[in-house]
C-alpha cells in the first residue's frame, strides 16, 4: 500500500497489500483527516478483503468535496459479506457531486452489474465522465446500458471495454447528447458479416454532433469497428477531431482522406502500432494521408477519463 502526496487536486491512492490490515488504523484516519478530498482510487488484488469495509466507511467524512472516484477489483464475491459491507457504504457517501467514476473488475458479472446500477441510479445525473471495464465479456450488458441511459444524460466522457455493439449500445450512443470522447472496446456478437455491417451503419449515423474524440482500438484489434472503419468514416457526420485505430490499410486510409475531404474536422490519427508509422505504411499512403491529417502513435493522444 502507499499513500499518494495530497497537493493542490487533493488524491488519495491507496493499493491493497498484506499489511493492510497494520496500517488500516492510521489509514482510516489519514481519510477523515483530509479537508478537501476530490478523488480517491482504490486498488484491490482480487481477493476478499474485509478491510475494505473500513476504508469505505471513513470516506464518509469527505463526501462533501468527493469528486472522483476510482475502483479497482475492490469487490470480489457476492457471496461474502465484505462485497455486501463495501458497496452498502459505498452507496451512502456517494453524493450528487461526483463527476467522473472509474470502475475495474476482472469479471463484470449480474452482482456486480446490480451495485453498478444502483450507484449509477444515485449519482447519474452529476456524472460527465464514466469508464467501465473488465477483462471479460461483461455479462448482462443491457443492465448496464440500460442503466447509463436512465441515469446519466450529461456524460462527456465513456469508456466501456469488452462490449457488444449492440443496438441498445447503438441507442445510448445516440442519446448522449453532450458526448465529446468515446472510447469503445467491442466483440463481435452478430456472426452475420452483412448484419455486422448493418451495426457499423446504425452507429455511424447516430454519433452526437458534439463528439470530438473516438477511441476504437481498445482490447484485441481487428474487432468490429477497426474492420469496418471506411462504413464508419464515410457515414459519420460527427466533427472528429482526433481518431485512434489499431493499424492501418490501404481501404482504411482512403476512407480517412475522403472524411478529411468532406467533414474537414479530423487533425490527427492515433495507431497503436507504432511501426505503423515507419515502414508499414507506403510511402505513397503516407505522404497522401499527411497532407490532411497528422498521423501519430496512439500512446501521444489517447484520452484518459
């Protein structure tokens, strides 16, 4: 565990090891202590852990001035009454003035989906930066977007990884109307490739006028959109400013030349494969690209919540 140096945005990190339960004391007090606590981030290991209870329950003398809060594989069994304990007091100092909430699960199941939902149901409203991930398939999905589009019509930033592009994600995107950057982590769920193409259409066409921003290379690449981004490109009317893929190809190049043409937004093209840049794109296809675009590694523009 360590303990982050408090300056002027007020951060509190606290990571999970051993010798929690020692420190555990002195750390609930270090929490109450604090005058104007704004984000707070939390990280378990992924095993049960009744201290957490504690830790939880002394943020509540900061709920005033809680702004952002990050959780990190802090609840782990639903069977265990510590998963219980944690999210109850989680629930009661959550207050309408957090704006970006940040949760980490290695597995996004139906218990965990619930306490999502019911945090979202609370605190909705307030939020403008939501970030959602798990390295699994989340189950019950439409729990989750359901419960976003209920709750949370003033996001400005969402990140979900390891989703479906579902049409009930399709309508959510299209419902946020305030969304500036998308961050989108998909598998594929319809085994049809035209039916697959069709998905791509929808979501082209709703994005909000407002987005500026679109991230579609999280996870594994080659997934739906990175393999369809010319269908995307050339039906989005939404003023990208910057655009992050996972490679690139011949097809795909060409589709960001014609958008840069007719949208005349989109400044640069973030790729995760850095020897991209190098000699994996044609000299030609290069050199065509940057006279509208800049063309940069993924790791120098991504957004972070």
């Amino acid at each position: 565990m360590y303990f982050s140096s408090l300056g002027e945005d007020e951060q509190l990190v606290i990571k999970e090891f051993k010798i929690i339960h020692t420190l555990l004391p002195s750390l609930t007090h270090f929490i109450e202590s604090q005058e104007q606590l704004r984000n707070f981030r939390l990280f378990g290991r992924g095993n049960s852990s009744t201290e957490f209870y504690g830790i939880i329950s002394a943020l509540e003398s900061q709920k005033s001035t809680l702004q952002e809060i990050t959780l990190e594989n802090c609840v782990f069994s639903a069977e265990n009454d510590s998963f219980l304990n944690c999210n109850t007091e989680l629930l009661k100092i959550l207050d309408y003035n957090i704006s970006t909430l940040e949760i980490s699960y290695s597995k996004i199941d139906v218990p965990i989906i619930v306490i999502i939902v019911q945090i979202l149901e609370k605190i909705g409203i307030s939020l403008q930066r939501l970030k959602i991930q798990s390295v699994m398939v989340i189950l019950e999905e439409s729990l989750l977007l359901e419960a976003i589009k209920s709750f949370c019509p003033n996001i400005i930033y969402l990140y979900i990884k390891d989703i479906g592009l579902s049409t009930q994600l399709i309508e959510l995107i299209g419902n946020l109307q305030k969304l500036q950057f998308l961050s989108l982590g998909l598998f594929y769920h319809t085994p049809k490739e035209e039916e697959r193409k069709i998905r791509v259409m929808q979501f082209a066409k709703i994005l909000p006028s407002t987005l500026q921003y679109i991230n579609i290379a999280l996870g594994m690449p080659d997934t739906l959109l990175d393999t369809f981004i010319d269908i995307l490109l050339d039906l989005c009317n939404a003023p990208l400013k910057k655009l992050l893929i996972s490679g690139s190809s011949e097809k795909n190049n060409k589709a960001i030349i014609r958008f840069c043409t007719q949208i005349r937004t989109l400044n640069y093209v973030g790729i995760v494969k850095h020897y991209e840049l190098g000699y994996y794109i044609r000299n030609e296809i290069r050199n065509e690209l940057e006279e509208y675009v800049t063309l940069v590694s993924y790791k120098n523009i991504v957004v972070n919540c």
